[in-house]
C-alpha cells in the first residue's frame, strides 16, 4: 500500500432551486397555458408563469387556459356520461368552504370527452379575486379543482386539482432613501436596515432633465422590467402604478413609468446606486422603482438633483503643487531591461508549471505541513526521493503599505487627506529561480504585488473650500508594484546544522504602475488632461528570516517531496524598502514605503 502524500478536498456543488411546475393530481391532467402578445395561448416555463399571476395580470382580467384530459391510465368509462364541474378556490370539496370558491360557468358536459384535450379559458383576476370585483393585494396559492359528482348530492367521486400561486401585493419601497448629486451623476442612497417590506428583486431609477422633461436623458430598454397596463393587450388605463410623493412637476414619462426614461438600476442589496453620464450643473427629476418577482412595481419621487463637480484624489494633487506627471512609459531602457527580465525568468518558470500548480495546491491547505495526517497510521516505510537542491521559491506575502506620495508636501498631504492616515494592505507574490549554491542559494525575484485605497472625494463650499463628500462618491487609488531582484538564501543553518532557519536579501530594480480612479470609477483627469495613470521606477531591496516548517513533521515532508517536488514549505517574515520615484525624477510619482511583510513559502 503506498502513502498518500496530500488530502483532496472534494467541492460540493450547490445547485440552486428553481420553481418546478405544478403538478396536477386525480383522474384529470391539467396544463397550463398564458396568453401571448398575439392573443394565443402558450406553453410557458416557470418563471413565465409565476410572473403572469400578478397584479396588473388581475386588474387587466388578463386570459390564461387550461387544457384537459384524462391521466395515464384512467378509464373513460368510470364516469362516462358525468359531467365536470370546475371550481376555483382552495377547500372547494368541503361543504362549509365552498362559499369561498368560484364555480366557473363553463364545465365539461361529459367526462368521456377527456380522452382528448379540452381547453377551457378564464381569467387572472377568476383565480385570485374568486369571483370579487377588486384584486385583493395578497400573495397566495388557489387550486383548480376538478370534480365528479354523480349523486348532485356534495360527494365527489372524482377530485382532480392544480395549484396556481400569484403575488398581487406591490413590493415595498424603502423608507429612507437620499437623493444628491455627484460628478456628473446623481445617486440614490438606501438605507438597508429599513426596506420594509423585503420582496425586492432590483431597483429601478428614472430620470428627466428639467429643462427637457419629455426626453429620456439615456437609452432605456425598449421593455418594462415590471408590468404596467399601458403594455398588456386591451388594457391601457385599467390600472396605473401610483408614484408616492408625485405631483404635476413630475413629468409624464416618469409618472407613468415610461421603460426608455429608466436610467440606472440596482440589485437588492444596492445601498447606493449611481446614474452616471449626466451634466454638471442641470437638473434632473428622478423616480425610484421597486421590482419583485412578480414584476409588481412600486414608485416613488424622489425630487430633483443636480450633479456637481467633485475633486478626485488625481485633482487635488495637481492643485496642491504635485510635480509627477500622468500617463504611461515604459521608463526608459532600464523599463525594457526589466521587462525583458521578468519574460524570461516566467518563461523559465512555465517549464515547471506541473510543479507550481502542485504549490498551489498545497497553497489552498496551508496547515498541510505542520497537521498529524491520518496516513502516518499506515506501516509503510518512506524513503525521501526527488531533488536535493530546490531550484524554485514560491511564497505569498502581506503587510501594510503606505505609498510615499506626501514626501514632496509638507504637513498632511493629498494622498492622507484623500485616504486617510491608516496603512492599506498590500499583497505580493515572490518567485525566486536560483543557478548558484554558495552555502546557500543564489538567483534571481520576482515580485508581482497590488495595493488598492479608496476614498471620498471632495466638493467646494460656497467659500471655494474643500469639503468631503459622504454619500459614495470615491475615488480610489491602485498600485501594481513589480520587482526584479537578486536574491541569496543562506541554507547553511538548516543543511549542515539542522536548525530550519534561513536568513536572505534581495536587492533589485523596481517599476510600480499605478492608477486613480474618479467617482464612479473612470481614469481621473485634471482639467490639464493630465491621466491619472502611470509608471515609476526605482529600486527595492529586502531583507528577512525564512523558517522551514516542515521539519516538524518529516513524514508529510517526505510525501510533498516524493509526489510533487516540494522539497521545504514554511513561512517567512521579512523588512522592505523601496524607493521608487523615478529614480529621484520630479515627474515621477513617489509610490515606495518602508515596511515589512509576511508570508508562506514552499520550495521546489
């Protein structure tokens, strides 16, 4: 029996339910059918028929069918000559409830008919108000029932029944939503903590410029994502969707719910959605809409806002006297010596992807190696095989990371007041190759890191200052740092003495590309045409301790070895510097820190 060397975790699929369709019971199958555009009946899949059954189906006594005919199995001959009544309702075969179902006129004269189908039409608003003039708003289920009753005295001999579920009751619109203006947007806050009712499968955001309030300000869909009378065949003025808070001010597109004015959306768990393309300085009535399944809508007017400059991170740098300029290069020759460099160092590491997807692997279980695994009980004895020198280092690091942008300002910066003064985290992946053994290892690093901040923009008070904007206008700030180094690892320690220790250096060139982004998530620009985009090189060296934490169980040491060439797995910690500002250029971006980092490692 051989040992296994690593614990496979099996991924459960969820798979979500959907509605199945109902099932008819009894002597009678029973299938449904919903009217089309056209005014014929079709078969319709489960979404389709959940949505027909709605309140603006109900008030518009929309049609739908209900084809007939005896189950498998079931002989004509029973009842033959019987006639079918057809009840709505739920209970309809108990005498004390039946005044609370709707007998439909029209039933079948004969039950032998039913050897084939018979198709019989009614309508939405039959099922759910059962006969009464209102559609009650309420979500349920009523049942089509079938029924025999060959003595006409209350005792059925055959029950045959379909359920149909509806939902008539409009969702809830939430009670505290803000409406404000951004950079060229307006944005609609919702608080979630008091939705009210909680049926809510999107939102949807209208809008109409003041000064031109009978054109959609974007390109609405040419649908309704809800149900509005105005849309269904034979109904228009039957039923409106009321707009809280509306009066005459709000224009007739968005009073009546008009698809094309529809110029933003959101998810359910949306607390802020934002309508971008909008011009700074107009303004804009805006009508928010709840949506459930159903396609029930409800609205309400939220009034008017205007969109308003904002002063993203890239601005206030500019204004505040930063010297860097914006957009790409590739830094020169030393840029392209770099890039030349890291190609052939990934090309060198493709050779080993078996190998890297096997770290990986050991990644995603990083208590592997210090775990008491199950397959120590086995008897087998493990004799070590594989490399006797790694060629590879793999390690995934974090830590806290400032970029040193504010080192050009004196007292708080750009980049604190924009972000604030807490340290971000940044995230790297180091991938050592080494061609040397001096006591230890000698090669070459490869750094591939991300750093991301984010933080509220700014606006001008009527005084010209500058003030924060609270209501999720952001403006973010990425940093995608990448490092070419030299790197020794002093083994000595471990391969003579057996202490699992391994001090190591790195010092190498950098280039970091960075990115700003405006609210709403475009490049910044200055009004300059600066792009807040660009490249800064420099250098960056490192020094650290790795421990080789396998030691600790030699048997899971050995099974890493001897299946997939992992010769040390462990964890490392380490202090960085890296000066990265174009190499003192006053037209680069200053994005180096001192700082430290920790991490996994495996070598292969």
């Amino acid at each position: 029996m051989s040992r296994l060397s690593l614990a496979y975790f099996a991924c459960a699929l969820v798979l979500t339910p959907t509605a199945a369709l109902a099932q008819s019971t009894g002597n009678i199958f029973m299938e449904l059918r919903i009217g089309d555009e056209d005014g014929e009946f079709i078969f319709a899949n489960p979404m389709e028929q959940a949505e027909y059954f709605n309140r603006a189906r109900c008030e518009c006594q929309s049609p739908f069918q209900i084809r007939y005919r005896l189950a498998e199995g079931v002989q004509a001959s029973e009842f033959s000559g019987q006639q079918v009544d057809i009840w709505f309702g739920s209970q309809c075969t108990d005498p004390d409830f039946q005044v609370n179902c709707l007998r439909t006129p029209d039933g079948i004269d004969n039950y032998a008919n039913l050897q084939s189908f018979v198709n019989r039409e009614y309508t939405v608003n039959q099922i759910i108000a059962l006969g009464e003039e209102e559609c009650p708003s309420v979500q349920g289920a009523n049942s089509v029932f079938a029924l025999v009753d060959v003595g006409q005295d209350g005792t059925f001999e055959s029950t045959s029944t379909f359920e149909i579920n509806y939902d008539t009751r409009a969702p809830g619109v939430p009670d505290n939503v803000e409406l404000s203006g951004g950079e060229e947007a307006v944005i609609v806050s919702i608080d979630l903590d008091e939705i009210g009712d909680g049926d809510i499968q999107n939102y949807e955001v209208l809008c109409a410029a003041v000064d031109a309030p009978n054109e959609p300000v974007k390109d609405g869909p040419s649908q309704a994502p809800y149900d509005r009378a105005q849309d269904i065949e034979g109904c228009a003025g039957a039923f409106d969707i009321d707009v809280a808070n509306g009066g005459p001010e709000v224009p007739v597109g968005l009073s009546t719910l008009d698809p094309s004015f529809i110029c933003a959306e959101g998810s359910p768990s949306a607390t802020n959605i934002r309508v971008d393309g909008l011009e700074n300085g107009s303004q804009y009535h805006v009508v928010l809409v709840t949506v459930d399944q159903q396609r029930n809508a409800s609205a309400t007017y939220l009034g008017v806002a205007e969109p308003r400059p904002a002063t993203d991170f890239w601005e206030l740098y500019e204004e505040e006297g930063g010297s860097a300029e914006g957009g790409c290069n590739s830094g020169g020759s030393a840029g392209w010596l770099l890039a030349l460099a890291v190609g052939g160092l990934l090309v060198r590491l493709r050779r080993r992807g078996a190998t890297l997807l096997a770290v990986l692997a050991v990644l995603a279980v990083p208590a592997l190696a210090s775990a008491q695994p199950y397959w120590d009980e086995l008897d087998e004895e493990i004799t070590e095989q594989g490399p006797s020198r790694p060629m590879w280092n793999v390690g995934i690091k974090l830590g806290p990371y400032t970029p040193s942008i504010d080192d050009e300002f004196s007292g708080e910066g750009p980049f604190e007041r924009t972000f604030g003064s807490k340290d971000g985290l940044m995230t790297q992946v180091d991938v050592e190759w080494f061609f040397a053994y001096p006591a230890g290892q000698l090669g070459l690093a490869l750094s591939l890191g991300f750093h991301s901040k984010s933080g509220g923009a700014f606006t001008r008070d009527e005084d010209g200052e500058l003030q924060r904007i609270e209501d999720g206008e952001n403006t973010s700030f990425r940093l995608y740092p990448t490092t070419l180094s030299a790197v020794y690892r002093l083994t000595l320690l471990d391969d003579q003495l057996g202490i699992p220790v391994v001090p190591y250096g790195r010092l190498g060139l950098a280039y970091y590309y960075w990115q700003i982004t405006r609210p709403g998530g475009d490049l910044a620009e200055t009004d300059s045409g600066g792009k807040g985009r660009g490249g800064s090189l420099g250098w960056q060296g490192s020094i650290g301790v790795a421990v080789r934490a396998e030691r600790i169980d030699e048997a899971a040491a050995a099974s890493l070895r001897n299946e997939f060439g992992v010769d040390h797995a462990g964890f490392y910690a380490e202090l960085n510097l890296a000066e990265v500002d174009g190499f003192g250029s006053g037209s680069k971006l200053s994005v180096g820190d001192f700082t430290w980092f920790a991490g996994v490692n495996f070598e292969f």
